[in-house]
C-alpha cells in the first residue's frame, strides 16, 4: 500500500496531517525553540487507532469467546502514560525486566494482564512474579527447575506457566532481531537433538504447566515465517495435549513481532492481513480450543511517534549541505549505528514548523555527538534545511525517542502525547519531562565524587 486507504487504523495521509499540525502547534507553543530544541511527539489518535486495529483483526479470526490477552511489549515505548493509554484501550503488558514489571504496574496494568518473558530472570524476580500471580514463560530448562522449586514452596499461584520454544524456523533480514535462528539465545531450541521430547516430558511431569510461548522474530521477519514459527507452536501443544489426554496447554503466547513499514505514511502490513495469514496457516488455533497471547510492540508505536530537533548551524562539507541537528545517536540509536537496517524518513520544517517547500538538495542531517558517524541520514534529496529549521525523524515511536543513549551526557528529551488539530487546535499533554543537566550528573555519581581520590587509596576504603 502506498499513501492511501490504511486499513488498521485510519489512512496514512490524515496520520501525516495530524503530524504537521503537532510539529507547527509545538513551535507555536513553546514547546520547540532555541532553548528547547529536541522534543518527542507522540500522536495519541493513532496509538488509539492501531490498538483498536489490533482488538478488532483478532476478533475477527477467533470462535466467539476465546479468552485473547493482547500484551503490549513494554520495551517498545517504556513510557508509564502510554503503558496506560494501551491499557485503557484494553491492552495488557509484556514485560521482561525488573523495570518494565514496575512500570506496567505504576501504569495500572493488572497481573492478570501481564506476562514476563525475560531470557535471564533471576530467582527473586521468579518468585516476585509467581507471589504477584503474573504470567511466567520459563526460557530454559534451568529456569523450570526454579520455577519447580517455587511452585512447590508456594503451590497455588495464580501464575499461568509455560515454556517458551525457539522453533528454529530461520531469521529474516535484520540477524540482530531474529529470535528463531538455529542458534538463537531465546527459549528451548526445538529442533535440537532430543529437545522436543524433553519439553513434552517436561508437561506432561508438571501438570501446572499451561501456557506454551514462542516470538519468532522482529522486524525483517517475513508474515509467512512468523506464521509457520506459529504453526510449530501449535503442532507442538497439539502433541502435548495429545499425549497428556487432556487440554493441558490452553494457552498459545504467539509473541509480537508485525514488522513497520518506514518508507511511507502507510501502514503496511496491517493486523488484519496477519491475522488473516494465521487463521489461514493454522486454523485449529482459532478455533476456540485454545486462549491466545500476542506481544506486539513496534507495530502498536512506531508510526505513532516523532522526534523533532532544532536545525542549529547549516553548513558545506565537500561540496554536500549538511545540517548539524540536536537529533542523533542518543534518541535514534539503532539508525546512527546500523543505519543499513534502520533507515528512518526525515521531514523539513521551517522555523515556524511548517512544512518546508523547495527543490530536493542532496544533503546529510547530523546529529550533536561527537563521532563522524552520528548521522540521521546520509545524501537524502529534500527541501534544503537551514539554521532554524526543524528536521523530523518519522516512524520514531517505538524503540527510538523512548530509549535514550547516554552518549555524550547529552540530556533524555521530553515527550508530550498530542490530540485534537485542524480548527479546534493541537493539545499537548507530558509524557516524560526532559532530563536536567542536574539529573546528568547525579546519575553520574556525583555523591561519590571524592570516591576514588580518598580513603580507598589510604587502605580505608569501603562501598556503601
Ligand atoms: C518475547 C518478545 N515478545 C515481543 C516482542 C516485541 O516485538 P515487536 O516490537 O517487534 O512487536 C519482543 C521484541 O524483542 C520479544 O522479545
């Protein structure tokens, strides 16, 4: 799909309308300027649209009634006030760290809404997860010994417990993000020698075991693959349940996952079209036999978010314009780094946050840290940026503005949710408030300052 009809959740087009209202009413607000040139916008109708999109593809697929737990992967967007919007929109939480557990819960999200799927829990997470009755997929056989030990010292947890496979079934374009290679780090690797009949032994040993978990992958990832890693999954509880004579596994957590389209305002592929694929490639899991479990995160975000930085100097290099911009590594990581696999769009404003008009320049857009590489693109043909302009990192919702990279100490930006538009006007609510230079070095310990010229080198050391 290019720019036009977006099936799960408004077009591309009125997302972008809605994006150059907020970019022009953050100027005008005061939100963006000389003194604040680096802000997060978050477009709060669309994160609306996208979890109404997704409620509405699954329940188009399952038998009436299935019990379907749509759990948000918190690490895509780590913002309390988004964990809630998501959860109000009857979203639930993936967490996988001790942090993204306390977050979900400062969110409100309850623990029946909430699965912890980490790779490396530690025992008081385990037993903090069981005593507070959330989900628990065990990675390992050595993570089901502790969860034994646990469910024997404190039977009757209302934790629903599974095991999380690796289904093998290969990787997609980005390796970094591909969980279901032969050799992945995530969950018990399926195909190996002997490890499908352990992880049966392993259900029908523990009747509590209810729940079989499997994320075959993220971004790059093709539909077909993530449905076959599905399929596995399936066949594999079918196996299970055959074996134990009962429905022991009632439970399917089929990870997240939908990859994002970055190269336009269209959203492609759509929920629908995935949940579709799935209720085509294994059609015994629709039908009313088993609960589901979905972890999606990027595709609930990342079209939902912008990162908009002051264009501070416009300068020449060799010949080519380039914009020195507040927006780089720090708050696009993963693009700055690995700019291959992550290339984002950037949109010109003006310093009034209008769009800006122009022939295409060839031209790069820096970011402030000090290291050659710190570019959020690289030659890109668009109306030619200048000192006092805005340049827009789009698609940035989900793993960019909310993941803040330390380098250069340079400051965590604020985030602010935006509604409304057109006549009646933007309104901005904060999500996060930007980091005080103050705050920078408290967390860079200024308490110990004294620590290493002190009493350490004069034998009287001591951490406290
Ligand atoms: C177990 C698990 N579930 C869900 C997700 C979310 O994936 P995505 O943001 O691609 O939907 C991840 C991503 O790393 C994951 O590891």
């Amino acid at each position: 799909m290019s720019d036009g009809t977006d099936m799960s959740g408004g077009t591309g087009t009125e997302r972008a309308a809605r994006r150059d209202d907020a970019v022009r009413a953050a100027v005008e607000q005061g939100l963006l300027g000389p003194g604040t040139p680096l802000v997060g916008l978050l477009d709060v109708t669309g994160i609306r649209e996208s979890a109404a999109a997704l409620r509405s593809a699954f329940e188009a697929v399952t038998a009436p009634g299935t019990p379907v737990l749509h759990a948000f992967a918190v690490k895509a967007s780590p913002l309390v006030a988004v964990v809630r919007l998501l959860h109000e929109a009857g979203i639930g939480a993936e967490v996988a760290s001790p942090g993204e557990l306390a977050l979900a819960r400062a969110a409100g999200v309850p623990a029946e809404r909430t699965v912890l799927d980490s790779p490396a829990k530690t025992p008081d997470e385990l037993r903090e997860a069981l005593s507070l009755g959330i989900a628990v997929n065990a990675d390992n056989p050595q993570e089901l010994e502790r969860l034994d030990a646990l469910v024997k010292s404190a039977p009757g947890t209302s934790s629903p417990l599974g095991i999380r496979v690796n289904p093998q079934v290969g990787g997609g374009s980005i390796e970094a993000l591909s969980t279901a290679t032969a050799t992945s780090k995530f969950g018990v690797a399926l195909r190996d020698e002997g490890a499908r009949e352990w992880v049966v032994r392993a259900y029908l040993d523990r009747p509590w075991l209810t729940r079989l978990h499997a994320h075959t992958g993220s971004q790059g990832i093709p539909l077909t693959l993530m449905a076959e890693g599905v399929r596995e999954t399936y066949a594999l509880a079918e196996e299970i349940n055959e074996r134990a004579g009962r429905t022991q596994v009632d439970t399917l957590d089929i990870g997240g996952g939908l990859p994002v389209n970055f190269a336009s305002d269209g959203t492609t592929p759509t929920y629908a079209e995935y949940a579709r694929l799935l209720s085509e490639t294994v059609p015994g899991l629709f039908d009313g036999r088993y609960g589901l479990v979905t972890e999606f995160g990027r595709s609930l975000l990342a079209k939902h978010g912008t990162v908009v930085a002051r264009v501070e100097y416009a300068k020449s290099a060799g010949g080519r314009p380039v914009a020195v911009t507040h927006a780089g590594v720090q708050v696009a990581t993963r693009t700055v780094y690995a700019p291959g696999a992550w290339p984002l769009r950037i949109a010109a404003y003006d310093g009034k946050g209008r769009p800006k008009e122009g022939p295409d320049v060839v031209q790069d857009v820096a970011g402030p840290a000090c290291f050659a590489g710190d570019l959020l693109a690289v030659g890109r043909a668009m109306p030619l940026l200048e000192q006092g302009d805005y340049a827009a990192a789009l698609d940035t919702g989900a793993y960019y503005f909310a993941h803040h990279y330390a380098y250069n100490s340079l400051a965590r930006p604020a985030v602010y949710g935006f509604a409304g538009g057109g006549e009646t006007g933007v309104t901005f609510a904060a999500v996060r408030r930007a980091q005080a230079v103050e705050e920078i070095v408290a967390e860079a310990g200024r308490e110990y300052a004294d620590s290493l010229t002190g009493d350490l080198l004069r034998g009287r050391g001591g951490a406290s």
